[in-house]
C-alpha cells in the first residue's frame, strides 16, 4: 500500500473515530431519566413493610442472607409469632422466604435483664445444617431486636440444645448477634479501607 492511498484512509477514518469518542461539555448539564437507569440483571419485586418491630427473613440471591422486615407487635412473643408465621404474600412474590419450620411453636418467652428466654417445640430439630443455622439466626437476630435485650437463650420444650453458630461451633448457652455474623445483610454503609500504614 502507497503513502497517498495510507493518508486518504487515515482522512477517511479520522472522523469515524472522532465521533465515538465522548464529547466534553462547555457546563454541567441534566441527564435524561431514561438514560440514568442502568438494566438489572435481576428483576426483583419491591415490597413495602410496615411497623416498629423488625424480624429476620431469608433474602432472595445466591448468598441467601437474613434480611430485616418490618412488623406491627405489641410483645415479644407477639414478634416471635409473627416470625413463625413467615414471609407475607408480597414478600413471597419477591422470593423471601423463611428457615423456619411453618408448624413450630413459641411454647413461651420471657426476658430476665438483658436476656430473653425462649422456649420452642420440637419441630425447629427436625432441621439441620444451614437450615438450621439460619432459624436460629432467624429467631436469635430478631429477639435481640427488642429494646433491652442483647442475647437470647433458646430452649426445646425446656431443654436446652446444642445451637450451631456463624463459626462452626455449637452453644448451648446464650446467643447473640456476633455468633451469627457474616449471615445477615448489614445496615451499616460500606467503609473506605484505611491505607496501608494508617
């Protein structure tokens, strides 16, 4: 290829390449509504909770974590009921779901100081693995909820149970919210990381 005929495709090209580069703008200007909305890659059915108390359900998405909603109740176990009762129909709809046995009973509950005592019905052993590990993580995250209370301690008909925890180990003893990190989606933001040295 001769010189001449190089320069006469580069005068060709120029001004196709310029015109996909992004112009600068003189001044800040509006973008369009429908060019700020990015496609989802899922779609999701948003839903709208009401009320001053919050339990822990099962979020859609490949890390299935425990995520806060929002229900009317007058006590504790008035709360934990509403646990058991699980998602409602529009939170269906939107792929919540619950760990839960759907036939598990509160037996009863009473809180002493800071610690709130729950007594289950047989069906929650019935559960096992991460089914297990999110229920109790489900019953535990929501007790601590409740203004005062900051552990909780779960019995089966009276009995106490070898919970499993966050860290692979099993308690028997009182349970809070750091034995069940990692499984829950957090409300804090995102922090920047310190840098190096700092």
């Amino acid at each position: 290829m001769n010189a001449s005929l190089k320069q006469l495709m580069a005068c060709l090209l120029l001004p196709l390449v310029a015109s996909c580069g992004i112009a600068i703008d003189a001044s800040p200007r509006d973008i369009p509504v429908s060019e700020r909305l990015l496609p989802l890659e899922n779609e999701t059915t948003s839903f709208e909770t009401t009320g001053t108390s919050l339990i822990y359900l099962v979020a859609a998405g490949d890390d299935r974590l425990l995520r806060s909603v929002r229900r009317e109740s007058e006590s504790q176990t008035d709360l934990l009921q509403l646990l058991v009762a699980g998602p409602t129909e529009d939170e269906s709809v939107a792929q919540i779901s619950s760990s839960l046995p759907p036939d598990l009973e509160i037996l009863s509950t009473r809180s002493v100081g800071s610690v709130a005592y729950i007594d289950l019905s047989s069906e929650i052993t019935e559960l096992s693995g991460q089914a297990l590990l999110k229920g109790v993580a489900q019953l535990v995250l929501t007790t601590v909820e409740l203004s005062g209370v900051e552990a909780a301690q779960l019995t089966v008909e009276g009995e106490r149970f070898p919970w499993p925890t966050a860290q692979g180990d099993t308690s028997a003893g009182l349970l809070r919210i750091f034995d069940f990190s990692g499984l829950y989606e957090s409300s804090q933001p995102n922090f920047p990381s310190l840098p190096p040295g700092a």
